[in-house]
C-alpha cells in the first residue's frame, strides 16, 4: 500500500480526497495536516470521516505520496522541499498550473515561491496530457473550471474545427468557493439566487487561455503564435457540488456542419477515456455528483454555424480530489480508475 | 376602479398576476376562470390568495380588461372575441408575440387561430415600445427570456456600438417550467443540478431575433436586412423565481472601449425608466425577486473587446405577471408603476 | 406621516422592516442606524432598497417612532433613553421579553442595562395583548419560534382543553440565524441538510414558558402556579425563511374530542384577526412567504387523544418584522393591517 | 460471484441499489426489470449508472438473489413465486412489514397477495433482528421512518428507560416521496417550504408500534400487553435524501438522569455496530449522504425528564437500498459491511 498525506485537509477539496481515498485499493491515507485543526481527529472535524483513525498534525508525517489542497503560494513553499526530497505530490492548488511566473505573479498577487519547479510540473489535466502526468514527479491539478472548459473544447481546437473566438460561459455550486465562509456564500444570501462575477478577470483566464494556447493547431504558414480569445463568465448557482460549463465557438467552414459529425469527432477523441463521455443530449450536473464523470455533449446550431458544447462535472470529484487521484494513479503506474469507479450519487 | 379578469388563473403567471393586483390602487381583480378549477374558489386552490372573495369560473364574467394566461393557441381563441368586443386584453401566452403567423406556426406546430389580429397587437416591453403599447387595446407580453436578454442587449443595439454576433445565456428558475408537473421538474431531479435544454431552438429564440432585428440601426448604404446572428442557450437552475441573462456582443470599433463608457451608454438609455436600474457591480436575481426590476449591468471585457452584459429579473414578474400589469398601467393612462412599487423581497 | 427610524438596519430583521415600510400609508422611513455600515447609503447595502434616499447614519435623527434591531444587550442600552425622551418604541431584539431580570441574566448571559423599564413593556403578540400593546409606549416584540409556538397553542391552552405536557419541534430557514456569517450557515453545510440544534436549552424557552403559564387558566382550588412542562427543540432546515412549529399535548379528557372540535375552538378564538388563519388542512411554510398570515392547523390524533398543533410564519416577517409594524399600527392607533396587505409571494 | 436481480429498477430504491451492488465484492447485479421502461438499458434510463451493460426486462431472469423494490400489493404478488422457488429475496416494499394480514389490509387498503408468507417473514432491521435476519429467505426491508425512529428509540424501550407516551417528530428529503410526479413534490412548490403530512395515520405507524410494542419490555407482575402509545408526524423538507428523526419519550424516574447516562446505555447498545454510531452532539443528514450510517444523538431535557433522542440517516440507503444490501450480506452470511463502506458524500 502507497502511504498517503493531505496537506491541509480540512478544506472541502482535502477532505474530499480523504473520502476518496478510503475506497482506494493500493492507498491508504496515513497522514493529514491542517493548522487550525491540528491536534484534532480527522473525525472530529468531519464526522462523515469517522472511520478513519487519525489525527491532524502541523505538518505530514512520513508519506511516499502528497496531495496539497493547501491555499495558494502556501502550497509552493510546502510542496517544494517533498519534491526536493524525491516525494511525488499533485497540488491541487493554483501554485504550478501557470508556467510563466511572470504571469502568475500578475494573476494571484504574490511572487512565486518555487520558480525553479514549474518548469518540472505537469498540467494534471490527464485526459489531455498523459505522457507528461505519467512522467512527473509534480503534478498541478487542473483549476475546477479549465477542467471543465478543456474537456469540453479540446476536440474541437485539436481538431481544427473552431476558430480563436471562444466565449465559455460557466454555472458552480457553492463549494467551489471552499469552506471559507463569508456573505457571498451564506445560505440566505446564495439560496434563490444566481450572480455572475470575476467578469473583470477571473484566475482561472489565464490558466484555460494557457492550455488552449497549448494545443492550437499549427498549419503550414500560419503565424505561429494563434492565440484563442477567450471570454469566460462564472457564475454561482444554489447548489452545493457541480459545474456546467457551455462553450460558444465558431465552426471553420467546411469542418464539421452537423451536431452528429460534432458528436463523431468527440466520441473518437475520447474513446477509451474511463472518465470522460460523450452524450447525445443534454447532461445534469447531477449526473456526475460525487464521482469522477466527465459528461461532454457537443452540438450545433444549425441557425449561425456555431458549436456549442456542455460539459458537466462534479467541482470536488473531477474538478479537484477525483482529478488529483487519478493523476496519482498516472504517476504511481496503477490503473487510473483505482479508487475512483463508484457511479454517481442520484438523485 | 378599472374590473379586471384572469384567464386562467390556475398556473403561476396567472396566480402571480392575482398577487399583484392586490395591491393595485386603480385596478380591482373581479373575475377569474380556469376549467380544471372551475366551482372552486380562488382560495382553495391558492392560500396565499385567501384574502380574496372570488370563485373560479368557466370563462371570464364581464370586466374592464383582461389578462390572458392561458396556454399558446388556447388563448388566441379566447382572447379575439374580447378584442373584437372592444375589451383591452394583454396576452401573457406567445400566441401575439410573433408578427409573423407563419414563423408562429413553424415554431408552435400549430396554425394561429386569429391571425387577422397579429398586425393589430403591440409587443409588450414598454421600456422599448411604449407608444405603441400605449395606443393598443391588444398587447403581446414578452416571453420571460426575450424580456431579460432584450433589456440587456437594447442600449447597445441601438446605439450601435455592437454588431450582430450575439450569445445569449440564460440561467432560470423552475417556475419558468409553468406549473405542470413533469419529471424534470421533480424537487430530487431539479435540486442541486444545473442543465441546458433547447439547444436545438427553444421557441424563445424567434421572439429575441425578431425584437433585436426590428431596433437594428440602419445605416446610410448598409444592407436593410442585418439580421442578428444569436445563439440562445437557456438552463435550468435549482431555484424558484429568477432569471440572469449573461449576453456576449463584439463591440464596434471605435464605439465605446470601457465598462464606464458602456455603463454611460447604458444609463442614459434607461435615464427615468421605473423598473430598469443599470448598476455597477454583478447583480444578483434575489435582488429583484418578487418584484418588477430588471438590474442591469454592462461591462467591456477588455482582453477581447467584447460586450458583456447581465441582466436579472424575477421571471414571475418583470418576466410575466408585473411586466403585464405595467402593460396595463400604460394602455389604461395609469401611472405604469401603480401596482408593482413594492421592493423585492430578501434575502 | 410618522416619521418612522430603525437602529440597526443592516441585519435581516431591519431590512425587512424597511422593506415592509415601504409600502405604509401611514408612516415613512426616514433614519436608519447601523454602526458597521454607516456613511453608506441604503441602497449600496441592500440593493432591493434603491428606492429609498437614505444614508446610514451611525445614530438615529429625530424619529416620531422608532424600532430597535439591535442584538440583545445593545438594544436595551440603545432604548431606554429613547423611552425616557417619549419616543414610542418597538424593540425586536429579546431584551424586554422576559419580565425577570435575573431569568434574562441567567439565559442571556449579561446584566440588564435597563431593568427599571421591564415592568413598562409589553410583550407584542398583538393577538394575544392586544390591550397592552395599544396602551404602551415599549414594546418587546416576539421571538420567531415563541410568536409561531404561542400562536398555535393560545387557544388550547386558554381554553382549558390540554395539560401542561407540552412538546413544541419547530422548523426554521436559515435567515432566522441572522445575517452574520457562520460555518453553520455557509450554503454548502446548510444545504441538503437538517439538523437539531439548542437542545440544552434555547434562549426562546423561557420566553414560551413565561406567555405559556401567564395565560394558563386558574380554577377554582387548583394550585396557582401550575406551570406548563415545555420540551422546545428547534431545527435548522435548508431553506431561507420560515418557520413551522408542530405542538404536542395531551387533550384534557371530556373537553375537544375530534379535530373537527378542535378547529371550532381556534376558528372562534381567532374570529376577526386579520393575521392568524385557522385551516382545515395541514399548512406549508410557502404559503406565508413575505407576507404577515399565521396559518394554524390544530388536530386530534384519535389513536392517542393528543392535540397535534401544526403553525407557519415568515419568521422574517410575521416572526419579526411584520409582527413588529403590526405592533406600531396598534401603538398608534392606526389599523392594524396598515402596509401589511399584501399576500404572500408564491412560489 | 452472486447474481442478484433487482424488480422495478425505475424508481429510486430501485436504482440505488443497482448504484451500491456497483461496489460490492461479492455480488453482482445481473438482471433488472421494470415494466414501463423494459426493452430500454439501464443507461438510458440513468445516465450515472452508465457503467452497467444491462437492458431492462418486463421479468426479471435467473438470479440467486431478489431484491423487490415494486410498490406495495404489486410486489408481494411477485415475491411469493421467488420465494416457493428457494429464492432469498429481500422485500423493500411494506408487503411483508406488518405481520397481521388484516392490519396490512386496513392500512394499505388492499387484500394482502400472500398472507401465507407472512410468517415466514422477518423484519429487517439487522441491527435489533440479526438472528431472524440471517435464518430467512424472505426479509422485510423496513420503512425509512421506521428505520430512523426504530433505532433511534430501541436502546430506551429496551433499556427500560421510558414510558409508553412516545412521540415521533420526523424531517424527510422528497425522495422519498419516489420518483413519480405531482404537484406537492415539483420544485417550486417543495422548494422554500416545509409542511407537515400524514397527521391523520401515515402507513409507517402501525409497523413503529408493531416494532415498539415487540422490543417492549415485560416486567413481572406487569401487563402482558403495555402498548406504546405513539404519535408520529412526517414532514417534507426542501432536500433531496435523508430524514432527521426527533423523538420524544418520559424517562422512567430512577433509570437515566443525564444526557451522559443516556450516551453511555445507547453506547453499550450499539457497540460493535457498524453502521450505527452514537455521538455526542446534535448530528446532521449531511454527514450521512449517500451513506449506510445511521447517527444516534440522545439527550435528556433537564427541565421536564424527557429523553429527547435524534437519529439521521439517508433515506435511501439506510432508510431502503443500503439497509436491503445490508439484509442481503446478513442472509447470505457475507460481512455485512460488504458493499456499503463508502463514506458519506459531504459536503
């Protein structure tokens, strides 16, 4: 059995991955950490996780894996002696998703606490990026909102089918916020009612147009550096687990005409994919709560030549513990599904 | 006091249409029919409604003006006598939403049943047809989509400063789904899920392009035709009441090139309208629920030099039942916001 | 008009009285306090509340009458010299709802900072007091669980039909916890759950047990201070307002044998009041939302010979706010139903 | 391997079995029925237990073990052949819960299908009636209430502790209404609201005094037949699954005095138990989602000498899949945790 730490588990997406990882049949989770909580039982903090017999420490114990769901910038400077150490971590934080410091610097406000390793960090995007995933020591989770977005338009940009201009308008639950509380997030302010916001520029911009960049088509005499135009609109919604992401570009002329010949390049791409499917009609986020589901439905619209594709996922299981276990999985040679086969939880 | 009648008061437009005039100084709710109720009283099938002395009949007894909720292509029945008897009528089903009986006939399945009254009715969003609705004895109201998306994407329309690649997403409330029950909108489907439906044309749509087509600016030399090129995506969110529209538009170059300017733009357009409130920050559909307002918020996300705009309304009101009352106000020469000052109720 | 202020507008219970005075003939907001927020204007605090021209100052200006929304202890201390100056008050924290200064020590916690005032206020369920409300100038009024328990049980008990084995289970929306944030209230641990909680003793028993035993019958040769043997357990549930309290007792042999007898006794006590409702059929928190009704379902389980009580507020409104206009309008002599007409908003 | 089977996998009992058996080492789903939806897969039906490669029949196929989730009537009729052909089967519906044919006929309003079963029958409850449990082939699954107020109230009733005046005051989730539509049960009529139902007899109270009345226990000298003397009242809340039972008891004077006399005899009661944990705080349905764990709170109300006791579970699991797969590895002389470990899904 691989031993296993959490750093700072006592957010949603850490406690999360102890719930996952219960069920997980070469793991077993020996260590949590979590500063506000140490010296508590993981019980106490989270009585749904009674079955684990283990204390909350300042810091890991002696693990042969980590996840850190630890905030941003606290999460490079407490990643980068395990890396330095040989101990292969996914961090489920921001701190190496961006590869440019510069630019991480301009989006979160602080400068980069371990420089030296993002060039040493996978984009833990799996589907999309497995070799590299495979490869790494260090693994940057996906952001719960590019996951949602990249699945949903990588056919179609790998594909040559869309045009730079893409609008990705997306709808979470409240727990993407985290356990944090705050007004925003109180029930009677979030209950019955919907708001968008970081229309000014949310974070996770820089990290979708990253990775979009990434996998650009490059033709022959076209200018090297197509960059896609990517507005993109969170919004909050009154629920607790799951994101719908819909994803508005414009079809390339003589590509793909039919929401059928959408459907047939999607289900080629990700086939094989355990995580990942293509459905033929609208999915609910209900769908994939609690488990590690990508749903993807391309279609479109006949009237303007547009593809539109719904993605849906649950924001703690895919968009975060689930995405960062099967990175685990990747890492470590086992099946990626290990631990990670429960169906949904419906209704 | 102006004796005004329901036709079918048994759905929610209808229900909310009895809550509002409650509270109208000039107008007085007199009668109220609904065959699957007809015999009871108003408050056996709504005790909410309780302070009312009125029992629900086959068809509607003698009255001043008329609301109609019935359901498409039973209304345009039930409402031409009315007309034709010199009754003002403001229709709440879409059967004289579209000018076109052809268009309604395409989108509907079914063949209008009084056509000779399409040319005779005014579309019913008084910020933006106000004489029109003025001077008519038959008034469309808007869908409760075309109403939220049409507020939002007006000032830039008209004052040209966007061209005609629009996206349009909604997010709605359950009750939009009417009070028929149905699968989809069984409290364990509904709640803690978010889905997109009608993505192959929601009947919404041809409303939307029509009004968007007709406030099109011509130009000296342009083509008379420009259509708008919209894609309308509506979801369906965990919650009651509500409707946040988020519309994407690329701006005109050299029209405006900031959110303050857009803001400005926006502001003076709506500059003494009662129940369309431009504001400066993302609002939120609790803000307005249960009342009249449409909260309006345009931004210019600078990245891309595209338009974004938020508006939200209450789909029961603003959306339906207010936005006919208001209709009435102004075919009656009644100050339009007799009726519907109450302020939203939260949280 | 009365010039109408209230000190702390910024929590739930004072915007909902700004709300609520929006729409009274007779009085006009015009000064509201609120130290955390003062120098803003209303309308940047509560968005729903643009209508209003107000800045929050940090005390209230000269006011003809004036409602306290202060926490406890604060608003006996804000209070008192607005009694001692003349200015009619209705003071909606706890802090003159028990007659007892050293009960209200003992519960709350802290000294009384007026007790010299405790024998001048009267306690505000208008139905219950009427009398007293009309001849004083402070009023305490409710708390929300003792204004739904007492409104369900005065009838029984005052008639005599039950003994002092008294079970009150009651359940509240979230908003009754205030608008002070809490892990407790953050949407995602508040959502899609249901919890118990004060089982030690909640502050409101005392206040129940107080009004309870002060209208207990005394007959001839009995002891005269049977007090009634209340068991209160209140219950947070996932929704934003409203509160349904079902009642337990045991029916006095030879007095009410049936439901039907049952209902008799409540129709005749609350023949005339135009806020408490007694139905034949059991209520939902829905149908009072944003309005002032109580609706009192009482009935016979026959299997056992226990009266079941089954009552529905908006706490925020009849559980506080409303409860509280409704007060001033006795206070002042004015109808009592005046700016509290309006039904409630449904769904 | 064993090959189980599930009859009328189209409701929601009947689909979170297929969703726990997903899971389970030792048993495997292979074959399912359901009338209205045979000849369709199971994915189609519900998209999140696409990982199934099963189509729906109209009768079930070979199987060495049954689960029936048919309604009432319906399902005995087809138990019983199973039953004579040596099946085991695990019964979820009310068909086999009450042992008195004629009780069942005045409930449930329908002659029984197979009262010569009946004996035959245990009541499964594992965790009070293991021994009957696993001496069966034929097993009572019992109802949610039940389940919730049966375990919350035995360790009292057995321990001698209380009296017979019980009352049950039970909180529940829509699901478990069930899938089928109606108007009580769509979104924007059970959202924001809660009310009570059932007050005149809910079909679950004659199988609690049934249960009560059995574990009761007999003194010398006493009454052979002390019957309990119970009141019970569902209600419905705005959430999808679990239900919170509060229940209310007179303590027996000289037995428990304190909450931590009470903690301690419920702790001696359910040591060892797997799926029952007796905690020390009030505990919420969240921290059982999705999950076979029941959370017992008892407490003592100092003020009057009543035992006030709180039990949450998920409806759907603990309350009728889970509890079923529970009976199933019981009978069949598996671990009974087999299956079933997964942790709640929280938040």
């Amino acid at each position: 059995m691989v031993r296993v730490g959490i750093m700072n588990v006592t957010g949603y997406a850490g406690a999360e991955l102890a719930r996952l990882l219960y069920a997980h049949p070469e793991a077993q989770l020996s260590s949590v950490s979590g500063r506000s909580a140490a010296g508590k039982t993981l019980a106490e903090v989270f009585p749904h996780l009674a079955s684990y017999d283990l204390t909350i420490g300042e810091e890991l114990g002696e693990v042969d894996f980590a996840f850190s769901a630890l905030p941003h910038a606290a999460s490079a400077e407490a990643v980068a002696p395990l890396v330095r150490d040989g101990v292969p971590v996914v961090d489920i934080s921001a701190d190496f998703r961006l590869r440019d410091a510069q630019e991480y610097a301009r989006w979160y406000g602080v400068e980069h606490a371990a420089p030296e390793l993002l060039s040493r960090a996978a984009y833990g995007l799996t589907e999309l990026n497995r070799e590299a995933v495979r490869s790494s020591r260090l693994v940057a989770n996906p952001g719960c909102y590019p996951e949602s977005a990249l699945l949903a338009l990588a056919p179609a940009v790998k594909g040559g089918i869309v045009g730079p201009e893409l609008i990705i308008d997306s709808k979470s639950g409240v727990s993407g916020a985290g356990r944090a509380v705050g007004l925003a997030y109180h029930f009677a302010e979030a209950n019955e009612s919907v708001s968008a916001y970081g229309l000014g520029g949310h974070r996770h911009l820089p990290e979708i147009v990253q990775e979009l960049a990434a996998m650009w088509p490059r033709r022959v005499g076209e200018e090297p550096d197509t960059q896609p135009i990517v507005t993109f609109t969170p919004h909050l919604i009154p629920m607790t687990r799951g994101i719908l992401s819909t994803c508005y570009a414009t079809l390339v002329a003589g590509t793909v005409r039919s929401g059928e010949e959408a459907l047939d390049l999607y289900r080629e791409f990700y086939k094989g994919e355990p995580f990942v499917r293509v459905v033929d009609s609208p999915p609910a986020t209900k769908q994939v709560s609690g488990s590690n589901m990508c749903l993807v439905y391309p279609t479109v619209d006949p009237r303007t030549e547009r593809l539109v594709v719904v993605s849906v996922i649950d924001n703690l299981v895919k968009g975060a513990a689930g995405q960062a276990i099967q990175n685990m999985n990747a890492m470590l040679g086992l099946p990626e599904t290990a631990g990670l086969e429960t169906p949904a939880v419906y209704p």
